[in-house]
C-alpha cells in the first residue's frame, strides 16, 4: 500500500499570509508512460464532504481560486496558499490514485492566526 | 448540474446487514467509474471501494473485502454498497464520489452507526 503523509498535522496563519503544506509517499506515484503525477488535493469543510482542488499534482479544478497552487512529483509534493483567506479554514487532504487500494493523507488543518 | 444523493444509512447491530444508494443524476452515470470513501467521527478519510463503468471491474479495501459488495445499475442511474457483517469500526459516513480522473464529485454523504 502506498502511505500518504501530511505535515503539519495543523497549522495556523495570519490572514494573506502564505500557508504551506507538504504530502510525501512512500513510492513514486508518478507513472512513466505518460509523466503524469497521479496525486490529488482535497478541502473539506466542518459538516461538508470533500471538495476536488487538484488532480495530476499541479491541474487545478475548475472554479478554485489562483491563490491555491499544487506542486511537486514522484514522492513529494506541496500545496500552496499563497494568500489566507478566513474561507480557507479547513481540512486539506492529499490522495494518491496510483494504485489500489487508494489512499489519503492524514490531513491537515488550516486555522487563522 | 452533478448530484449524488447517498440514502440507505442508519443504525445496524454487529454482525448486521445494511444496503447504502447512491443516486446520480446531471451526468453520464454509464460512463464513470465511482466510489465509495468513508469517514469515521472525527477521523480522515478511507477509501472502501470503486467500481468502473460497466460494473466488471471492482476492488475493495482490505477492511471491507469479503463483507461488502459494491454494484451499479446504469439504467437507473444508480451505486449500491452492501455491507454485510458489519462491526463497530465500519462507523462513519459514507460518500459516493464519482471519478472521471480523481473524485471530482462527492454526495453529502450518510451516516452508518453500527452498535449494540
């Protein structure tokens, strides 16, 4: 099974500040025949299920605002907030779609400071 | 627009049986693969199970093999769960998600309580 882990577990950021958070697995989840990074970012809300911000890595979801980024490839990847907003409080998920069983980070959670 | 609507869910004794819906509607329910995530009270999110397009093609977590049944019936447009055997730890809320490339939309999700 490929392990997602999350870190921070939490973190807390002042409004328009940058929040970072990084997703490491523990095999390659990029997949040679077409370099693509079969890597997925999620948010989830309190009492919301999850919402698609990224998948291959870096192709983000239509309607998610430019101030999110995703990044990275193989085994180590990041998700970028460039600028905090208080809409952004939540939980952030990485998810790999390489291989079965398919898998989720742990979570991390993004508070104001 | 997308909509995927979880009913089914509820309360089961160990050992109990409950079947989990999905309805879709606002796409071509034929042509994606789904899924199946759960969620237990305050914890992250697991993957159960997925299905592709035409139901020949299923896998399963681990936990869940052997006591869940994923299906679909393209004609009604329609994702069912059969969970049998169920044990306390298969608590959580349960999400369809449908999956043209990662799981690009999700249900509200239903909650599954399995206790004595």
């Amino acid at each position: 099974d490929i392990v997602m882990t999350q870190s921070p577990d939490s973190l807390a950021v002042s409004l328009g500040e940058r929040a970072t958070i990084n997703c490491k697995s523990s095999q390659s989840v990029l997949y040679s025949s077409n370099n693509k990074n079969y890597l997925a970012w999620f948010q989830q809300k309190p009492g919301q299920p999850p919402k698609l911000l990224f998948y291959w890595a870096s192709t983000r979801e239509s309607g998610v605002p430019d101030r999110f980024s995703g990044s990275g490839s193989g085994t180590d990847f990041t998700l970028t907030i460039s600028s905090l907003q208080a809409e952004d409080v939540a939980v952030y998920y990485c998810h790999q779609y390489y291989s079965i069983p398919l898998t989720f980070g742990g979570g991390t959670k993004v508070e104001i400071k | 627009e997308v909509q995927l609507v979880e009913s089914g869910g509820g309360l089961a004794q160990p050992g109990g049986s409950l079947r989990l819906s999905c309805a879709a509607s606002g796409f071509t329910f034929s042509n994606s693969w789904m899924h199946w995530v759960r969620q237990a009270p305050g914890k992250g999110l697991v993957w159960v199970s997925h299905i592709n397009t035409d139901g020949s093609t299923t896998s399963y977590a681990d936990s869940v093999k052997g006591r869940f049944t994923i299906s679909r019936d393209n004609a009604k447009n329609t994702l069912s769960l059969q969970m049998n055997s169920l044990r306390v730890e298969d608590t959580a809320v349960y999400y369809c998600a449908r999956a043209p490339i990662s799981m690009t939309d999700w249900g509200q999700g239903i909650l599954v309580t399995v206790s004595s």
